[in-house]
C-alpha cells in the first residue's frame, strides 16, 4: 500500500464517536454513543446536534429517502472513564432499553422505530449498517455479553429494507459481528467478529441474499488477525481493500481481498473505532479518509492512499 500522509485533528470533546458519514458539503455526521446524539462536525471543528438518541448510537447510514439510518444497541454498554479515556464498559442492565434500527429526520432531529425484532427475536445490540444500491440495507447485530449472568449473545447479519417493511436474518450463528460493508460490485458483504478478530465475507445471489456455504467453507474467513487485536467498524476502499477499524493495536487494518494479507495504520487510539471515506478536494477520488478515534473523544482526517469508495444515497 502506498505511504500514508499525516493524520489531523477535525474535533476534540467527542462522547464516544462512531459511524461518521462523510457529506458533500465537507461535514461529517457522526454518533457519539455516550451522548447520546448525533452530532455534525463542520470542516472547522465546531459541532451541532443533529439529534438526541435515547439508548445507544452505533452504526449510521444515509438512506434512499435522505433520511439517517441509526443501529441503536439499547444503551447496552456502561461508560467507564479511566486515564483521560473513555471506555465500553459491562452490560447496562438497568439503562437497557432493547436494540432497535430508527429512521431519523435529518432536518428536524425525529427519531422513529423501524425495526426491534426479526421473526420475533428480539433486536439485541445492532451496530453496523450499509445500504445497497437497490435502497435496502445490511447491518450487524453485536448482541451482548453479560457477566453478571453469565451469558454471551450468538447473532447474526441482517438486511431490511428501508421502509420498514421487510427484515430477514441471511447469516446465523455469529459471534460479536461488528462492521460492516460491501463489495464496489455489490456482489459480496463483509463483516468483521470483534472477539475473533477474523474478517469475514459471503457471495450474494442478488440483493440482500446470501449464497448458501458449502460446509467448513474456510474461503468464508477472509482474514484473522494475530495476538489480541480486535475488530470494530469498517468501510471498502476503491481498491474493494476491507478497512477494518482495530481496538487495542489502535488503528485501521486494510486487508486485501484477493490473499487476505494485512497492512496496520496506526492512529495511537487503543479504541479506533471506524472509517468512512470523503470528497473534500471534489477530485471524485473520495480519499479524503475520516476516522473516529473513540478512547480520546477525537475525529481524525487524513489523505488515503487509495481511492475511496463513495457509499451508496450520498
């Protein structure tokens, strides 16, 4: 991969942010999942609220219709505050308000309900979401661990289609499934397990539809990460590499998604939690690269050195 330019600082003071959406007028939209809200920062730095979140804000999406698709976990973390950091801490019973997917009005902040169950599970911790070119969407199901009872979700990889009227479960079992994104031909969806550190990816038969795996598939693992690395939120370059945000060794890991090999670019964030990819410089090469850096409440820029891939309803 060619070499990386230097990372700056958009904003500081962020309550936990993730799943920013880089927008044509050079403003990010981004979560802060301990705000909770969504917030706008503008190319100076300054912020506005574009909505108050009740529960936890995780993935965000720009829809079809120009209004945001929000993965709220329920609030289902407890924020720890330890070194000048911010942290996902245990299960939060109490404040748990059940996962959901909610459409919200972008210009006047309403926040609607869209889906809390599929086939009468209920919805746990969604966390990532991307939209297809056909107006329907993927997204992730985190799902929870709790300690005190000693239990541990299995979940799975979703697709739904925009207008509430259709949700269907396409990957199951899945442990801990956090980002989420696409092939530029659409033709295959990827998703990273946090816990396992592995990048996944299956084939599409057509929108929102997973072809069946053959049995101990080993091609269905694109790519493991060695040691204790974690996986977070993540976005397709251009170039179709899988940019996987990374916890603990903070930073990005761009995995090819021809050998499944590897290249880290370090934020110095433990908790570098996502990716999306701009068109600041309106070249339409979209590498102008935006990454939330959670831990530190910050939102970093940098030029990539690929090009992006511009998201779908942008």
């Amino acid at each position: 991969m060619p070499a990386m330019s230097e990372m700056t600082t958009i904003t500081t003071g962020l309550r936990f942010p993730e799943g920013p959406i880089a927008m044509p007028d050079g403003s990010v939209i981004l979560v802060e999942m301990f705000g909770p809200r969504i917030t706008r920062v503008l190319p100076d730095g300054s912020k506005e609220t574009v909505a108050e979140i009740v529960g936890g804000p995780n993935g965000l999406a720009m829809g079809p219709d120009g209004h945001l698709y929000l993965c709220n976990n329920g609030g289902c973390f407890t924020p720890i505050e330890m070194g000048g950091m911010l942290f996902p801490g245990p299960f939060n019973a109490e404040g748990y308000i059940g996962g959901r997917i909610q459409k919200v009005d972008i210009a006047t902040g309403e926040v609607t309900d869209l889906y809390t169950e599929c086939d009468g599970r209920p919805l746990r911790a969604p966390n990532d979401i991307v939209f297809d070119g056909a107006g329907g969407f993927w997204f992730t199901d985190h799902g929870i661990r709790d300690h005190n009872a000693r239990t541990s979700d299995l979940t799975g990889i979703y697709y739904a289609k925009a207008d509430g009227s259709f949700i269907s479960e396409q990957v199951f079992p899945v442990e801990g499934p956090n980002g989420i994104g696409l092939s530029p031909d659409g033709n295959t969806v990827y998703w990273a397990e946090t816990h396992s550190g592995r990048v996944m990816r299956r084939s599409l038969s057509a929108p929102g539809v997973v072809v069946p795996p053959m049995p101990m598939d080993t091609s269905a693992c694109l790519a493991g990460l060695p040691g204790m690395q974690l996986l977070d939120s993540l976005a397709v370059d251009g170039e179709g590499n899988v940019c996987v945000a990374t916890l603990v060794n903070g930073g990005i890991t761009v995995v090819n998604p021809r050998d499944g090999s590897t290249t880290h670019v370090p934020t110095g964030d433990m908790l570098t939690t996502n990716i999306c990819f701009g068109d600041r410089d309106g070249s339409g090469q979209y590498r102008d690269a935006y990454i939330t850096c959670s831990a530190t409440g910050t939102l970093v820029h940098t030029r990539w050195p690929n090009n992006g891939l511009r998201l779908h309803h942008l």
